[in-house]
C-alpha cells in the first residue's frame, strides 16, 4: 500500500540514511559481545543482526506523540504509536543497544533496524512519516487492522553476509573465529 492510499494525513518527516564506512558501504553493528551478560542470557530471535545506525531529522518532533510510519520504496512497511517520535527513533531504532538483542530487550527495536538495513543494502530508500494524535495507540491498531503492513506482523527474511557467532549449549552468544564480531 501506498502512503497517499492512507485515510490519514502524514507528514514526510525525512529518508533515513544509514551511517556508512570509509568505503562508503553501510557500516553493519554487531553489539551482542558488548553486553555484560551476554555469556548468560540467550539472544531472542532478532538479535542475530546485522544492524545499523541511521539518521532521521526528528528534531521538530521532541515530546510530540503520534503515529509514525515507515515506508520502504514508498510501501507502507511499519506503523507505530509513540509519545516522543523523536526519542522513539533516535534511541530506540537507529541504535541498537546490546542488551536489546537478548531476551528479555527490545525485539521490536532489532527487527525494525534490520529490515531497514536490508531494504538499504538492496538499494531501496526507507522514509518516516508522522501524524500528531493524542489518541496514538487506537490510531495505531485502526491503520494496522486495515492495512496489515508487511513489518507489523512478520519479521522480514534476512540472511547474514558472514555468521561470527553461534548459540552455545547455554543458549548463549559465543565467537566462531576466537576473535568476536565487530562492534
């Protein structure tokens, strides 16, 4: 679906753009060994990465609560209600913490990153968009029960590049290589 198909009026808040490398590719995070636990807790199913950090200027939007709408290539791909749009993307989506990864973190935060990053790689665009509504969270369960955008419901099919990591017999993260993952 289209973002014009929408009965609501969104604002274009920005496209993302992904922090990238001297070589000018996408730089992929892998946090998991900088969580001081990560030896104990198991990751959740989305924690495997790659991520990414990205920018969106969300500076208008501090302490403004809505519904924001993620669109890869144009397509409706993710609704979401926040109170703060901009905390909600600067700290929660575009860098993803540690201790997000593993059980018990923010699964929503890694499965949204990483199919941003993968929509990026396959040199697609990823924009945000925004209504102000105080009504945030019936707003939100209205638009995703009548459009069932493709992120809300299922995680998006990724496939790392290069597995440095696997599960241990504790369900934990261990490095493949002796070495560890990048950061």
């Amino acid at each position: 679906m289209d973002i014009s198909e929408l009965p609501e009026a969104f604002d274009f808040v920005d496209t993302l753009t992904l922090e990238r490398n001297k070589a000018g590719e996408v730089d992929l995070k892998m946090p998991q060994p900088r969580y001081n636990k990560s030896d104990q807790t198991p990751l959740h199913e989305y924690g495997w990465g790659p991520f990414c950090n990205f920018y969106a200027d969300t500076s208008d939007y501090k302490d403004v609560p809505g519904v924001y709408i993620f669109t890869a290539n144009h397509e409706v791909v993710y609704i979401g209600k926040t109170v703060d749009l901009h905390r909600r993307i600067q700290a929660d989506y575009s860098n993803i913490s540690p201790r997000n990864c593993f059980k018990g973190g923010q699964g929503t935060n890694c499965r949204i990153n990483n199919a941003i990053l993968e929509v990026v790689r396959n040199g697609g665009q990823v924009g945000l968009w925004f209504t102000e509504t105080e009504s945030h969270g019936q707003k939100e369960a209205e638009l995703i029960d009548d459009h069932d955008p493709s992120w809300n419901e299922q995680p998006p099919t990724t496939f790392p590049t290069e597995q440095t990591t696997a599960v241990g017999s504790n369900g934990c993260v261990e490095s493949l290589d002796g070495v560890g993952v990048g950061r």
